[in-house]
C-alpha cells in the first residue's frame, strides 16, 4: 500500500484558504499528479487542504472523503499552567487584554532553546510525560488520531502489532491526503513507534510537498511502513516556482525578509 501525504498550498490562514501563490503551486502540482495513479481520495475538513484538493483534481471520478482526523494537529498548550514549560515559548507568548491570561499556543510550535534541553520530548514513551504536554491536551488529542488512524489501516488491511504490522490482506492501493504538516508529522510517529517531536521539530514540508510512504513485507505477514519520499517538491523545480517559505524559519537570524 502507497500512502501519499500532499501538503496544501501556500496558506492564507486568516480565511483559511490558499494564497495567489498557493493557487499557482496547486495548479503546478496539478500537472504532476494527473500522472500517477490513485484509488483512494482523503481530505482534510479545513477549507486550505481542500482548496487544494479542488485546484489539484478539479475533475476526477473518485469519491473524495472528508476525515476529521487530518485537520491540522490542534493540540493546545495552556502557558499559565506551568512557568517552567511555557519558556517553551518566551519570545512569543501573549496575554488576553481582558482576562491578563497568556494565550494558549500550538504545542508544538516551540524554540530550540527550549526543547534542545529537554530530551524526553523525543524519547518514543517519555514525551507524554514531560511538563510541557502534561499541561495541555495533546495526549488525549493523540490518541484520538492514532486511534482514528490505526482503524483506518485496519480497514485497509493492516493491523498494528507492536512496532510492525500484520498484514491481514494485501493491499496494492495508493492512497492520497490532502492535509498538512503537523498531522502528517503525527501519523508518521504512529507508523513508526517515535515521539511525534521528532518529525515535528526535525523536518519541513514545503506547501503542496508529496510525502510518499510504502509499505514493505520482506517477511510473509508482516509489514513495516518505509518513506520514499519526505516533502518532495520536483513539481515546483520543474516548472521554476520557487517554494513558499510557509513551514520554515529563517536560515540566518538577520535574514529580515525571512520568518522569524
């Protein structure tokens, strides 16, 4: 079985949809994709994914599936919960003018200073005790995905067995979702047993980037899930659109035109 993870355009998060550079990276990856074969469609609920969806596959016979799951990873850190865990975020934490509470933040959209120091983040069991998901609802958000996800596979033949996968039936399919990066970040952690900090932390996945995962049975009945690809973007190479910064920090700190 192929798994395909597509990135949405570059996003206008304010109204949740794509940009004008979005729309021209979509109809870039619109090309690509007409050239491989896919059997199953999955969106994201989110209106940027499925604008994507819309401008990538404007025409197709496959029914497009809506899954709650893949909408982008909400997990919430509560910052006046714990002093210690929100230096997570020091430089950018915010108070509520009426309440003089710090707003909630992304959990995982944390700094290096903070999360370089803290090792069991990336431990594959000690990250859901660290202080820093204790004070938020990230394992309960976890868990409800990695459940969603593993009936998902289930279905489609695969039954999670400790760090493998027992392959009830076989499954040649390539499937495709259209979603986001720290979501696809979280189903890779579950395929592959690793704290979901590493990918999260680690890699970047340029807007309308092709995550491509396969699985792999070298022994009868048991199957590991391999990348082939991570946040592959030839389709923006070959037609000379240059990648959105959307997903990344800038290289140098002096960079001014680059996120900081």
């Amino acid at each position: 079985m192929r798994l395909l993870f597509i990135r949405h355009g570059d996003p206008d998060y304010e109204n949740d949809t794509l940009t004008e550079k979005g729309i021209r990276e979509t109809e870039c990856l619109a090309e690509y994709i007409k050239e491989i074969h896919i059997d199953e469609i999955y969106q994201s609920p989110l209106g940027r994914a499925k604008k994507t969806l819309e401008v990538a596959l404007p025409k197709t016979d496959l029914t497009i599936n809506t899954l709650e799951w893949l909408q982008e990873f909400p997990a919430q850190f509560n910052p006046n919960l714990s002093l210690d865990a929100s230096a997570a975020y020091k430089t950018e934490l915010q108070k509520d003018s009426e309440s003089g509470l710090f707003k909630s933040r992304i959990l995982w959209d944390i700094l290096p200073s903070y999360y370089t120091v803290h090792s069991e983040l990336f431990d594959r069991n000690g990250w859901k005790n660290s202080e820093l998901v204790k004070n938020s609802n990230m394992v309960e958000v976890y868990e409800n995905v990695k459940r969603d996800f593993l009936q998902f596979l289930s279905e489609h033949g695969y039954d999670k067995d400790g760090d493998a996968f027992n392959v009830e039936k076989g499954n040649g399919q390539t499937i495709a979702f259209f979603c986001h990066f720290g979501i696809t970040s979280v189903l890779m952690s579950i395929l592959w047993n690793i704290s979901p900090f590493i990918p999260l932390q680690f890699m970047a996945m340029a807007p309308t980037s092709i995550t491509e995962i396969v699985t792999e049975e070298r022994e009868k009945g048991i199957a590991i899930f391999r990348a082939l690809r991570i946040g592959d973007i030839s389709h923006l190479n070959m037609t000379g659109e240059t990648p959105s910064f959307s997903a990344r920090f800038c290289e140098q700190f002096e960079n001014a035109d680059e996120r900081h």
